[in-house]
C-alpha cells in the first residue's frame, strides 16, 4: 500500500489495520502497533484479570498477552492465532486475535462516531465505525480496555491532589477529546488545578469551529488561550488541529499540549513538525498542568 501522503503530517489521514474475531470484523491504529506475531504459550498470572492470558517475553521484554475476545464477552480463544503487540500510554501489551486482514488508509472525516447503542457514554469500548465494501468495521477503545483491565494504567488523577492548594484563575483553555469520560476527569482534573473556564469538544474540527469564530467575533483571547488536544478523534484529529492553529497568523500563538496515549517517539517527531508546545502521554495530568502552567504564565 502507498502510505506517502500518510508521511505529510496533518492530513487527517490514519492506517487501521483490520483483524477478525469469529467472523467479525475489528480495527486498531496502525500507529499502535509495534509488531504482529504468531501466537505463542504464555505463563498464567495468578489471580489476573480473567482477560488476562498471561506472560510471555518475546525479544528479553516481558509483555502481558490479553484475549481479545474475552475482552469483547465471546468466549475465550484458544491456541493459535495471532498476537498484535501494541505500544500506547508507555506500555507493551499483546491482544490476542483469530486472524489479520490487512491495512485501510482512511480519513477521519469518514469515520461514524457510534451511537449509544453501539458504545455508552462511558462504557463502551468502540471509538468509531468504518465502512469498507459493504462491511463495517468496528475501531476498538484499547485505552478502554486496558484501563478496565488494570485501572492504575487510566488518568493519574491523584497527581492533582499532590501538586496541593492552587490560586483560582479564568484562563479560558479549550479541550478537544472524543472520550466522554476522559474529557470529564481532564476537565474535572483542570479545575481543581485552579483553572474554572474550561470548555471542551468533542473532535479536533469542533475546537476548530469554535477558534474560528472567536476570531472572525475579534474575542479569540477572551475565549481560548491555550488547546489541548488528543491525537486519535472523528472528523479531524489532533495533529490536523494542531496544524491549522500554528499555520494562521491570528491563531499561531495559542499554546497547543498534545495529550495522548500515542505520544511516542514517531508522534513525537510529528508533534514538534507541527508546531506543538507540548506532548504528553495521557497518564501524566500532573505534568500537563505544569505544562500549562509554563504556557500560559510565560
């Protein structure tokens, strides 16, 4: 597959790799994945998680196997199959599934955000649909799982309560993140930091909406002084975001904080390209107050 315009940053473009459990279809981001293996025997953990299917230390890094479709409440696998190991919020992990399909390079802007039958306000794990030649695809919340898992992988929201008592201020802050939970712990999170005048979205294009308005109503610093945004989002992302803000003279000084679990070194690099102030992986809410903090009182 030719992947170059994916190589431009701030395209809107994302690969997802399509996988099989049983005969239904599933999707990941390709910029998840560090490798897909044959299945391999796995040591039990005592007392885990019953989707937990073990350890295994493929290459002396020991990396946790969980079953996929346990996961999704169809059963247990069996052996064979495949593992995708993954790399997000600083962990390796391996999801185990039936088989591998191949890579689709598709625009955010055509991807459904599911409705509340498909994925509850906070407790579904599908974070969009594709449809490929008459079949749908459904894109997994991995964060999602692995944090239901394991819930000391999720927002580190004690790191609020450790940075003590903070002077209250207005510093209007917009948020665009696709994850109603997490878009309220990081709003909820900001403001027991001392900053009141938050307002969040739900997708890069959103926040985009609502910076242009402010600036053609001649009250952009009234309403936003700094962005924070996720990468992976419906309609337009992160980096596309990111992008638009730093490439128009009325917008480029706004302080733009990349917080994602994607914040790898690759992403890294995309980040910086782009003009972002500061990237940060998503456990760290301590860290992306400080990085606020240093923005906007600069």
């Amino acid at each position: 597959m030719d992947t170059k315009i994916l190589l431009e940053n701030g395209t809107n473009e994302l690969e997802v790799l399509e996988f099989k459990i049983g005969s239904n279809s599933y999707g990941i981001n390709v910029a998840k994945i560090r490798e897909i293996i044959s299945y391999q025997e796995v040591t039990p953990v005592p007392n885990a998680h019953p989707s937990v299917e073990g350890i295994f230390m493929p290459r002396d890094t020991m990396i946790t196997a969980i079953d996929l479709r346990n996961c999704l409440q169809r059963g247990k696998s069996e052996a064979g199959g495949l593992f995708i190991i993954t790399n997000f919020n600083k962990l390796d992990i391996a999801f185990h599934v039936d088989s591998v399909i191949g890579i689709h390079r598709v625009s955010w802007a055509d991807i459904i955000k599911p409705n509340s039958t498909i994925s509850g306000t906070e407790e579904g794990i599908s974070t969009g649909i594709i449809k490929k030649n008459d079949k749908l695809i459904i894109i997994l919340d991995f964060e999602k799982i692995v944090t239901d898992i394991n819930p000391e992988v999720g927002l580190k929201v004690q790191e609020i309560e450790a940075l003590g008592a903070r002077t209250r201020n207005d510093v209007p802050i917009l948020i665009a993140e696709d994850s109603a939970l997490l878009n309220k712990l990081i709003c909820d999170s900001l403001k027991k930091a001392g900053y009141d005048n938050v307002v969040h979205t739900e997708n890069g294009q959103e926040a985009w909406n609502i910076i242009e308005d402010c600036k053609n109503k001649g009250i952009l610093r009234e309403h936003v002084q700094c962005v924070i945004t996720d990468i992976e989002m419906p309609i337009m992302d992160g980096h596309r975001l990111t992008k638009l803000i730093k490439s128009d003279e009325a917008t480029k000084n706004i302080p733009v904080v990349i917080f994602s679990s994607l914040v790898n070194d690759e992403m890294r690099r995309k980040g910086e390209s782009l003009g972002a102030d500061a990237q940060l992986s998503k456990p760290e809410i301590g860290n992306l107050v400080k990085e606020i903090d240093r923005l906007v009182f600069a």
